[in-house]
C-alpha cells in the first residue's frame, strides 16, 4: 500500500491586502415616536452616538471612515494597489528570499515586483513588505500571481505561490456619432455613461485630434465673458445617467487646400476621460483611435462658401460656389448649366466654359439668383457637364435660403 509523504510546511507566511480608500460608516437609524413606550430614548442614543451626523442623526450617512471589508469592485482605468508582506513565522533564520508578484491577464502576464534582488536572510518574526501599483488597462479575470523561493538553514530550497483571482469592470459605456459637413468639418458627438453604483466627478473629458485636424471643444458658453459648462456647475454624473459631448474638427489649414487629402481621412482623434470616485479615488480611460466613414464625393465636390439666409421677394442675390476636382489622376474640362425652378431663377449665362480643372484642384464661381415665391425656398439646378467624359454631375437643394417681402424686411 502506497502512502503519501506528508506535505511539509513552509516556514514563511505570504499575506496580500489590496490597499483601498475607506468610506463613510453607514449607520441604520431606529426611531420611534415619542407616544410609543420607548419615548426620546431611541432618538437621544442616536445624538449620543459618535458615529452620526449632528442635526441629521436620522440619515443613514454617518461622519466617520470605516476601512473596506471585502475586495470591493475595481474598474478599467484605475489603479489596482496592493500591499505584500512575507513574514518568517518559524524560529529560525531563512536565507536567499526572493519574493516575485505577477498579474495575469487575458493577453498578457505582467511583473508587478517592486524590488528584483533576493533578500540575503530573514530573522524569526521579522517581515518582508513590499506595495505593488498597476494602473489596470483591460476588463475581464485578473489573476495575481505570488511567488516566495527561500533556503532553510539546511540549504534545502522551497517554493510556493499563492493565486488571488478578482474582475476588473467597465465603468463607462462610450458611444460616438459622426457628423460629415460639407466645409471639410467633422463634428463628434459623445455619449458617456456612468454604469456604476456610484457617482462620478468628471473631471475631464477632450479629444485628442489627429495629426491633420484641430479640434474646438463645444461644451461650454459665453456669458459676460466667462465660459461657462452646458453641464452647469455640477460635473456629478449619477449612476446609469449619460452625458453627451460635442467636438467639432477642422482640417488643419496645409491639409486643407490638398481636397484628395482630406476627403480619405478616417482617423479623427480619440478621447481622454478623467474621473474621480468615492474619496477622491482617480481613473482614466482613453479609447482607441475613433474613425469616422469617409464622405463620397464623387468625382466633382460643389461646396458652398457663402450664401444669405434671408433675400428680398424679386431681388437678386448672390451665392458662392467652390468646385473641386476629387479624382487623383484626371483633368477635367467643365461647362456649367443653371436650370431654372418654380421659385428660384438664375441669372446670368448658362452653358459657359469653366476651363480645365486639374486633379485635386478647386475654383470658386460667385453666382446670382433671384426668387419669385415667398417662404423657405431650395437652390437648385446646377449642372456640371465634364466634356471629356461627356458626363453631367447634377446638383439640387445645394442651399436653402428664407424669401421674404421688401417690406417686411423693413418693418422688422
């Protein structure tokens, strides 16, 4: 019959504590009302006691710190500490210690050690600490990984590790639409999520633009010469709350006059968001590169430069209209044609030359028109014919503009 020798044990302890915030006691208040048989007694041990809040005892938020009694919950984009300590509880000197923390996760396996030599000897009683930091970037299972080698007085080498398995949450939920203007401009709306139990000061929230974009930020406003957060004064965002941010790009001013170049671009930037939790406990997060669809413009762009909102009934107004040669390779040779409406008519000659217009090349062509019906009215039928090609690129509801009476606008 086989028996197994018996396992020995170490002469070193290993003890790992994750090192957290405290937080505020909560106490649960017991009242009653004073024709009941306990009388003021409930209410005057609550004012007696050091733990609630004066003049609000009946809250259950007290005014003292109490440390954390579980692991807690620890979410993506922030810092996971934590405390090590390897304490010699036999009664004799242990040699060459050498104490090693790895994390594991889904993708990777990090060494979190804070010192890389081995500790010569270690007395009874006596300890080794050691605190870890690591600023957590997935979510998913998480496993430390402690790992103690020591020689005994014998010379005998020993060996063991201990493994604590914890899950690292999402904290935000970040969804992002993109807007296509027909000036190059992009505009970013993001929709930011707290989907945790508590509440968050948002601290920060930018975009990081791409190298050929500049970015303005959107969420404030001009109140007597102070900017002041659309939020309000505020920046709490309550838990399952959303809060949307609104960016808008422009192409930086050498990438702008090179029209092929910018009309490819996808990547636009990506956001930083930096929070605050509890008692001040910070996290960040930063996406990945965020990519937009990249707008079809076919082979000839028509882009407004300039156009008024509001005309005269039966008086002329002007437009101006910027064409742009999107293809990369081929010259065009372009003839334009203004087709008349019910409400809209053009002035001016229709089927003139505009010449040749080179690859990723632009010209800008001041136009007049004149309306003969009130209200919103669309400007449209403008035709661009490339006689290369014989290929004619129609244009409708380019702009709308507001037609009122010569006396109204007066009156007004």
């Amino acid at each position: 019959m086989e028996v197994n020798p018996p396992k020995q044990e170490h002469l070193l302890a290993l003890k790992v504590m994750r090192l957290t915030k405290p937080t505020l006691f909560t106490n649960i208040p017991v009242t009653c009302e004073e024709k009941d048989l306990p009388g003021d007694l409930f209410n005057q041990l609550m004012k007696d006691d050091p733990s609630t809040v004066n003049g609000a005892e009946i809250l259950m938020l007290g005014e003292m710190l109490t440390l954390p009694q579980n692991f807690g919950n620890i979410f993506l984009g922030e810092t996971f500490s934590s405390y090590i300590s390897v304490h010699n509880d036999s009664s004799q000197v242990v040699k060459d210690i050498l104490v090693k923390a790895d994390l594991q996760t889904s993708s990777q396996r990090l060494n979190l050690s804070a010192s890389s030599g081995a500790v010569a000897e270690l007395k009874p009683d006596c300890c080794i600490d050691d605190v870890i930091h690591h600023e957590v970037k997935e979510i998913g299972t998480h496993i430390l990984v402690c790992a103690v080698s020591y020689a005994t007085q014998s010379g005998e080498k020993m060996y063991f590790r201990k493994f604590f398995k914890f899950q690292v949450l999402k904290p935000l939920d970040v969804k992002t639409k993109f807007y296509n203007a027909e000036t190059d401009e992009v505009f970013l709306e993001a929709q930011i999520q707290n989907i945790t139990n508590s509440p968050m000061f948002m601290e920060k929230v930018s975009l990081e633009p791409s190298i050929m974009y500049n970015v303005a930020e959107l969420n404030s406003v001009n109140q007597a010469g102070e900017c002041i957060s659309t939020f309000g004064s505020r920046a709490y965002l309550q838990p399952m709350d959303t809060r949307q941010y609104l960016y808008c790009l422009k192409p930086k001013k050498e990438f702008a006059e090179k029209a092929g170049i910018i009309k490819g671009v996808t990547v636009i930037g990506k956001l930083d968001i930096v929070w605050k939790t509890n008692l001040g406990e910070r996290g960040r997060l930063q996406t990945s590169q965020l990519q937009r669809m990249a707008p079809g413009y076919g082979d000839v762009r028509l882009s407004l430069e300039a156009v008024p909102d509001t005309v005269n009934l039966e008086e002329p107004f002007h437009i101006t209209c910027k064409i742009t040669n999107c293809s990369s390779e081929r010259t065009m040779d372009l003839v334009l044609e203004m087709c008349n409406t019910n409400s809209i008519h053009w002035c001016g000659i229709s089927g003139r030359q505009l010449g040749k217009l080179h690859p990723s090349s632009s010209l800008c062509l001041a136009l007049t028109l004149l309306s003969s019906v009130q209200g919103l009215q669309s400007v449209s039928g403008l035709r661009l014919t490339d006689t290369f090609l014989k290929r004619t690129y129609e244009y409708d509801d380019i702009a709308q503009v507001c037609v009122v009476s010569s006396a109204i606008k007066m009156e007004n």
